[in-house]
C-alpha cells in the first residue's frame, strides 16, 4: 500500500464528518492520516471529537478572522508545516480565500449537503426541505473563490420520501456524507482525481 495520504481538516461545529473520517481510517478502510485539525470555533465539539483521537489541533479566535486573509495565511503555513497535502474542509463555515486556495491549488476540498449548483450557502438542507424537492443530496467539491462554485468531484442523489420533517431528512443527508466523503478520500490517496483544462474532474480506475 502506498503511503497515507496527508490531510489537515478544517471545522466549525460538532465534527461528525471529521468522526467518520477518523473511523475509517481506524479500521484501515481510508488510506490516509490526519495531520491537523483546524477550528474556526473554540467551542467546536469537533475539537474534542479530535484531541480523543490524539490528533494535533489549531484554534483561531474570532479576533483573528477580522483580517479573513490573515486568517487563512496562518492556516496554511500551520498546514504546510504539518505535511499536510489536501485541506479537507468538514462543517468548516468561513469561506476561505486566495492564500489557502494559492498554497493548495485544486487541494482544498468541501462538503456541501445539496445536490450543487442547486441550493448554495449555509441553509442548503432547510432550503431544499422548504422548496418541496423529490430528489436532494450531497456534493463534494473542490473550494474556489467563489462560494460553492468549485469543481464537482461528485455527487450522491437522496430520494426525498413523503412524511419526512426536516430533521429526518438531514440525518439521511448526513449518512451520505459519512460514507461519501471518506471515499472522496480515499480516491485523493489513490491519486484517482484529475481536475481538466476545462476545470472538469475526472475520478479514474480503482
């Protein structure tokens, strides 16, 4: 097998994506290590989920993102100095900006719980709930200037069944992105993405 893939996560909240990642990797499923664990939140539960894991962390206060380019120029200088190869951004809710997108061109990637380009920004399940959609789902991304606009890497649809609440339909949305993000991953330790010319992405042979 070849070495694990280096990855440094950003989070903001509970960090339930960070647990599935770190599960897989656990059970030897996920080619890949966590390096660092960034937090735009000091009291982000994820922060937890990772010092359990004996995982390396990084808070950044509020104060610090008055400056957002600052801001993101720290972390990727923490990344870089951890090793890290990809930005896996997991519930993270600051958009980044030019000097993490310079330091890792076509390396940062997102999670969005919505079938993109429908239903962008940071209500996406509670918009597609509201709009009364049959089919939603997840994307995962890479992140660009412009929020939710990057290339798609991939995509899982959810049928969306009568009777659901809102809340029933994000846990459903949130149990495809355990399974799909990790495996988004392990594509990116495989060295199976392409990203074109044309900023299309290609996922080859496993």
């Amino acid at each position: 097998m070849s070495e694990p893939l280096k990855i440094g996560v950003l989070l903001s909240g509970s960090g339930t994506n960070l647990q599935a990642i770190i599960d897989r990797i656990a059970d030897n499923s996920l080619n890949a290590s966590i390096e660092l664990v960034v937090s735009s939140r000091p009291s982000a539960y994820g922060l937890k989920r990772a010092e359990a894991a004996g995982l390396q962390t990084l808070t950044l206060s509020k104060e610090m993102y008055a400056d957002p380019e600052q801001a993101d120029e720290i972390i990727a200088a923490e990344l870089k100095s951890h090793g890290c190869e990809y930005v896996i951004m997991a519930g993270y809710m600051r958009m980044v900006h030019a000097p993490l997108l310079a330091a890792y061109p076509n390396r940062v990637v997102n999670l969005h719980p919505a079938l993109l380009p429908s239903f962008r920004g940071a209500h996406a399940i509670a918009d597609a709930y509201e709009r009364g959609v049959k089919v939603t789902g997840v994307t995962v991304h890479f992140a660009n200037e412009e929020y939710d606009k990057g290339p798609i890497i991939a995509q899982r649809a959810l049928a969306v069944e009568e009777g659901w609440d809102v809340d029933t339909l994000e846990a459903h949305i949130h149990e495809i992105e355990h399974e799909l993000y990790p495996e988004v991953i392990g594509w990116l330790a495989a060295g199976r993405v392409h990203v074109g010319d044309d900023l299309r992405v290609t996922v080859g042979p496993a």
